[in-house]
C-alpha cells in the first residue's frame, strides 16, 4: 500500500463550488491552488478532486465527454498540473475521480458507437441487437441513431453504460468479459489512469466501483477486472492509491484497492449517525448506534480487521451535516469521524458548519443534492469570498442567511467548530493508535442506549498503545460497567469521563479519548 495512506486525512472539493478565481461564478483549478494552505493549516494532508473533466455536466461532471481534458471551466490540464506540483511542494497528495461506469453521451467513443457500419467502439458500450429489445433491469436509450439497437444506462439518460461484460451470459448481445470490445474498455481505462498518474496525480478514489460488470451477483467478475488493474498498478505505480465507491470492503480490498467508504445507501446504517429522523449523534438521545456498529463489525471481520473503511463526514450526494445537527453535536460526530480506522474524509465547508440550502432548483442533475453543493464560504465579503461575479450569476445560489458561517468567523473564534475539528486532526496525528490502520474493539454500543465506546490500538507493525475513545452525544449523564483502567485523558470536549464503583461515568454531550 502506498505507504502515504497511512496518516492521510482527506479534504473533499467540489470543484465549481469552492474559489472562483476568474469571476465566471464557477469555482476553478487556480482556486483550488490559492486554497491549499488552507486546507494543510485545517490538517488535511490529501484531496479528492470530483470529476474535473471536459463534460456537458448534465451530472455534475460525472458524465464525461473526454477523460484527457480539463474543462475549461476550470482552467487547463497545465494548471491541473500544476495543482499536483504545488500539493506535492506542501507534502500533500490528490486524487481524481474516475468514472469508469459511463460516459456522456456526447463523447466521441459513444458517437462512434451509434453508427451502424461496425468500427473500434461499436462494442465499447452495451448495445441489444435489436431497437425492440431492452436491457433487464437497466434503464435505456432506444430509437436515437442509424444502429438498430437499444443502449444501456447507468443512472441518467445521458450516461450510456460502458461494456466490461457480463459474468453470467443470458442473451446473445451480451459479450464475456474476455471479448474484444470489454477488454479494450479495460484497457483505455488504464490508458487514462497512467495518463493522469504520469502527469502527477496520486491515485484515484472510483466511482461506483463495484458496478462495471454486469450480471455478477457475487461480483467475482468485478473483482478479478480489479485485480487486473492492481497488477498494472503495481508494475507500473506502486505508490498510486485507490480508494473505491463500493460498500463492500471485503470485495474492494480482494480487488485490490485500498481503502473503501462506507456508503450512504445500502445496509451500512450510515445514515443512522447524522441523517435520519433521530440521529444518534443528536442531543436528543432517542438514536441507535447499535445496527449500525453490527454491520461495521460485519465488515471489518470480512476484510480481515484492516480497518480501511472510510467513513466520510458527507459528500456531493448527501445532505450536509448541519441539515440535522447543530454546530456543538457536530463537535461530537467530527470526535467520532477523526477517531475511527480508516482515513478520514472531510467534504468542504463541513468543517465551519455550512448548512445545507434548501429549496434550490435542481443544477447540473443534483436534484435534492443541489442544496448540499453550494458555494464555499470564506469571509463576509462579496458572496462570502467564494466569486467577485454578480450573485446571480453564482453557479449554485449560496446559503443567504445573516447567520450563515464562514472560515474568517470560524478562526476568530476559539470556541468554533472549525477550531474543535483542527484540535482532533492534531491529536489523531499525534497518536498511531488513531491512524488510518490502527485496529479497533467496540466496548459499548447498546441498542437504543448511550454512550458509545470503543478502544483503538496501534496496528500490530507499531508501538503498543491504546485509547479508549468514548462519546455521548446525549443531553443527560450515562455510564456504563467496565473492568478498564483509565490513565490519562488526551482530549476532551465537555467534562470528560471517570471511573466511579465499577463503572465509567460520561457527563452528557461529552468526548473523552482515553489513554490505557
């Protein structure tokens, strides 16, 4: 593994979203290089990057016209090297978002492929023979070109499937994974990878990882496609990272990557932490840690306890924290976030509270995501630092309340969420049983109960140490029984906890990581 993932705490940006250099509305490259000190003086040391590509952006980006290009609403595939150069020089890394499942349909390899005189990309994508038959269980374009055939979809109508084959064969337009039209999409899958990877990416986090080939219900296809790119990987770019949308940590580890998120659909329960009705890290105490730590530890055994399974703070298809949290019970989620194995994600603006804005028309296919993509807040100054553009003109409208946070607001201030997550970044840093590969023992996740606790020990390479990491985001005091024996308390937030006849007393909206 590329040994820089050991320590790597990751800053997610939305690229059209977060500093606008060029007055256009749309956050650019060259904004992402004036933010960098920034994001290192926060303690991230890794970015992830979402599509930044040539598109029509009928998806955000995710439906790319040409996987070699830089949009140029974001500046050129220079000033994207020049991000890699400059993030290098700070000794810190940054990965792209590939989306090998699909492209837009404006892409020359999808053109090609409509035409009806066979050429190199009549199979890159997954065509019926006929225009009267469709895909099972797959959306599809039909009736739109000269071939008679109907297209599969992922997702929307304008991100046609590209063809890595099918595992289990049923009808006789669908190709194994050893044709010639499959393996030639692999192949300029990595084409592009060593493209990017040459020029000085470090990896890339896939989207959707686990959905290339089709009819794999054990999703043995899919995992030997992957280990097929880790041996190239490994040839060619030892020290490239990449990190899956998959869910599944014991098919994406198999397959070679490095590290997995833990998804916000599925049976994770992710959601039952900061996104449902009754959050658990809500103050009100009527949340439930249990389902989801059952299905953590599920995981966890599956993928031999490597702990890599990453639990992001949110992303660009998610409501924000603060759509059900205040800024004191996102103290105590970021505690739980910067204390689990696996490396960290921290999605933009999640650090200062930004607030998911509702009630936005739909922009670029983000739909209800839209209100959760809105531009970066800085300062108090014109569109609060993000754009010198006329607001109208912003590519999403910004959260317009008086009250909305801003990173200038959230430094002057001590007592900030912004300060509590730079605190718990310094003190993961400070201790290897905290790192991305430390090992982890849950000593107290009752259902429908609190506190929830758990003890992180260094991965078994390092020194022994080991930390007891206890949190209760409820209003009332709770304690639980416990045999530990508690030295020395390295962070706190709130009244830390204490062993009192047997147990362990934790005040009410309190972290305590303790050390053993």
């Amino acid at each position: 593994m590329a040994k820089w993932l050991n320590d790597a705490l990751f800053y997610e940006i939305y690229p059209q979203s977060f500093n606008d250099t060029n007055a256009d509305g749309i956050g650019d490259i060259p904004g992402i290089i004036e933010k960098l000190d920034y994001i290192k003086d926060l303690g991230c040391n890794a970015l992830w990057l979402n599509p930044c590509f040539l598109s029509p952006f009928m998806d955000a980006g995710y439906d790319v016209q040409d996987y070699y290009t830089v949009a140029p609403r974001y500046g050129t595939n220079e000033d994207l090297k020049q991000l890699f150069e400059q993030a290098h020089a700070r000794d810190m890394h940054v990965l792209l978002d590939l989306v090998p499942g699909h492209t837009s349909v404006y892409h020359k390899w999808f053109l090609e492929s409509m035409k009806q005189e066979k050429n190199q990309f009549s199979d890159r994508y997954i065509w019926t023979n006929t225009v009267w038959e469709y895909p099972e269980n797959m959306g599809c374009l039909t009736g739109i070109s000269e071939r008679d055939g109907s297209v599969a979809l992922n997702f929307f109508s304008a991100q046609p499937a590209l063809n890595y084959g099918f595992y289990k064969i049923t009808k006789p337009w669908q190709q194994p994974m050893d044709a010639p039209g499959p393996k030639a999409t692999l192949e300029e899958m990595k084409n592009i990878m060593r493209f990017w990877l040459k020029m000085g990416c470090d990896g890339f986090r896939v989207d959707m990882a686990g959905s290339l080939v089709k009819q794999d219900e054990e999703s043995k296809g899919i995992i030997a496609l992957w280990q097929n790119v880790r041996a190239f990987l490994d040839e060619e770019f030892p020290e490239a990272a990449m990190i899956s949308e998959w869910g599944e940590p014991d098919k994406s580890l198999q397959g070679g990557f490095h590290m997995d998120f833990l998804l916000h659909f599925g049976p994770s329960h992710y959601n039952d932490l900061f996104r449902c009705d009754y959050p658990y890290f809500s103050k009100e105490g009527k949340g439930d840690i249990s389902a989801f730590v059952q299905k953590y530890l599920e995981n966890y055994e599956k993928s031999e306890k490597k702990g890599l399974i990453c639990i992001p703070s949110g992303n660009h298809d998610m409501d924000r924290l603060a759509r059900r949290l205040s800024q004191e019970e996102m103290k105590i989620a970021f505690a739980f976030l910067l204390s689990m194995p696996g490396a960290p994600f921290i999605y933009y603006g999640d650090e200062i509270g930004m607030r998911y804005v509702e009630n936005l028309v739909s922009v670029e296919g983000g739909y209800n995501r839209t209100g959760s993509r809105s531009p970066m807040q800085w300062d108090d100054g014109v569109n609060a630092g993000f754009s010198t553009a006329p607001a109208e003109k912003l590519y999403i409208r910004q959260d317009e309340s008086k009250d909305r946070p801003t990173v200038q607001g959230q430094m002057a201030d001590e007592t900030s969420l912004f300060h509590e997550i730079k605190k718990l970044i310094q003190v993961r840093k400070a201790h290897p049983a905290l790192w991305n590969k430390g090992e982890i023992n849950f000593v107290y996740a009752e259902e429908n109960a609190y506190p929830f606790a758990y003890v992180r020990t260094n991965h078994p390479e390092d020194a022994e140490e080991k930390i007891l990491v206890v949190l209760n985001p409820s209003e009332k005091d709770t304690c639980f029984e416990s045999a530990l024996s508690l030295k020395e308390v390295i962070y706190s937030y709130g009244s830390p906890a204490y062993t009192h006849n047997g147990k362990i007393i934790v005040p009410a909206c309190s972290v305590s990581f303790i050390k053993l």
